[in-house]
C-alpha cells in the first residue's frame, strides 16, 4: 500500500494503477478529490486525523486482499470469480481455460487458435471477434484480457469484481 499525495504524484498514482498496487491519496484541502478509478484506491484530505487515516487504510487493504486472493474457477461453462459469475459459450470456455492455465503469462494466438478449434484452424478475424466478446464477459468478474502486440493475450485480474454481477 502507498500514500501518493494528490496532484502532485499524478503520474505515479497511474503507474502504481497499472501495477495493481492499492493506493492511498492524500489530497491537498484546496483541490478537488479525483475519482478512483478502481477499489484498490481510497482518497483522504491532508488535514484529516489519524484516526480516518487509518481507517481507510485499513478498508483499502481488506480491499486488496480479497481482491488477490480470489481464484478464478471454470466450471462447465460458468467462471466463478469470487461470489460473481459469468456464463461462458463453449467455444469461450476453451480459449477461457486455456488462459487460466497460464494466468498471468502471454498465451500465443496459434495456442489459443488451437483451444478453440481443435479440428482445423479458424479465421484470425473469427479469433478476434471471440476474444472481444470473452473480453467483456471476463471485465464483469474482475479480470482483463489484455492484447500483447505480436506476442498474444494475457489474462490477469483488472480493478475489481462487480459486485453483485451474476450473469450464469
């Protein structure tokens, strides 16, 4: 967890974001709070006690603890990331399962063409069409799909699960 001061540390408040590491904002009295732009960041204004200091520390670390500690699980078509769910087709759950095979590491797109396809190799634009829909049903429980130029995809978690999200 890292105390930014809010704007001056602008630049290390998107890095720190782009890392995944929670963050906390102490913003000067006279500028308005930013919105955070993900559960793993909590704003406080410079003059406030210890006490709420604390507190929000505290809530921004329950925060980031439940949210590295959750495990995907693929199930018969159905990704449960913590209590949120996502209904996935069949040809979404085997490029899906492949990607939580080697989360957090770049899957090839021939890999992932293979997943999906076993019969013969699809279209790369039929490839692209299937992971910009996969894309959106993972955002919904908390994970990114992100495109490496030349190399594939990786799978890693975004901000944060939508609570309340149940799509099975």
């Amino acid at each position: 967890m890292v105390r930014l001061r809010w704007p001056s540390e602008r630049s290390r408040r998107e890095r720190l974001r782009r890392q995944g590491t929670p963050r906390l904002l102490l913003v000067d009295d006279a500028v308005p709070p930013p919105v955070p732009d993900d559960c793993l960041e909590e704003w406080a204004r410079v003059s406030a006690g210890d006490a709420e200091i604390t507190a929000r520390v505290e809530a921004l670390l329950l925060r980031w603890r439940s949210h590295v500690e959750i495990t995907p699980e693929l199930d018969a078509g159905v990704l449960r990331v913590g209590d949120a769910l996502v209904s996935l087709s069949p040809l979404e759950s085997r490029l899906a399962a492949v990607l939580l095979e080697r989360r957090g590491r770049v899957v090839p797109r021939d890999v992932l063409v293979g997943a999906a396809w076993p019969d013969g190799p699809g279209l790369r634009n039929t490839l692209d069409v299937h992971i910009a829909r996969l894309r959106r049903r993972l955002a919904s429980v908390g994970l990114a799909l992100r495109t490496v130029r030349s190399r594939g995809y990786l799978l890693e978690p975004s901000g944060c699960v939508q609570q309340g999200v149940r799509e099975a």
